[in-house]
C-alpha cells in the first residue's frame, strides 16, 4: 500500500522549527547585551531559506517558505504587533 501523500513543507518542518529556536536563542543573546533586532525580520520566511541548505531549489525554497508559514501562523510572531500598525498606516 502507497503512503499517503505529505506536503512538501512537511519534510522542512523540523529543520524551520530548529531555525525558530535559533532565532529566539540569538534575540535573547542581543537582548541581554542591551540591543535589539528589528522584529519586522527575524524571524522570517526568508531569513530561514537562508539558513537551511536547499540546494537554490527553488521549489525547495517555496517548501521552507511554506513550513515556516505552517508553524507561525497559529500564533503571532515577534514584531506582529509592529506590522499590524504599519499596515494600518498605508
């Protein structure tokens, strides 16, 4: 019997979620020597294509893309609060 068919975004899933856990982990390295990063990037679609090895596949890419849409978007991110008010200036 085939095994069912899983989302490309599935097989990143793990490797966006360590990327996540980096990111909470270098902010609060920053934070603790009294500086910041900009909210509105880190982190980020973009930033975890970066950083997980894909091969410039864009396919892949769009994969990673989508994994780590899939893992924030139940719960706002860092910097949610910043881009909400930014939209409602536009």
């Amino acid at each position: 019997m085939a095994e069912p068919a899983r989302p490309a975004a599935a097989g990143y899933a793990g490797q966006v979620r360590e990327y996540l856990a980096y990111c909470a982990d270098a902010r609060g390295q920053v934070e603790a020597r009294g500086s910041g990063v900009d909210a509105r990037y880190h982190p980020s679609a973009d930033g975890a294509v970066k950083m997980i090895p894909h091969g410039s596949d864009r396919v892949r890419a769009e994969a990673i893309r989508q994994a780590f849409a899939e893992l924030t978007s139940a719960v706002p991110g860092p910097g949610a609060e910043a881009q909400a008010e930014l939209e409602a200036s536009l």
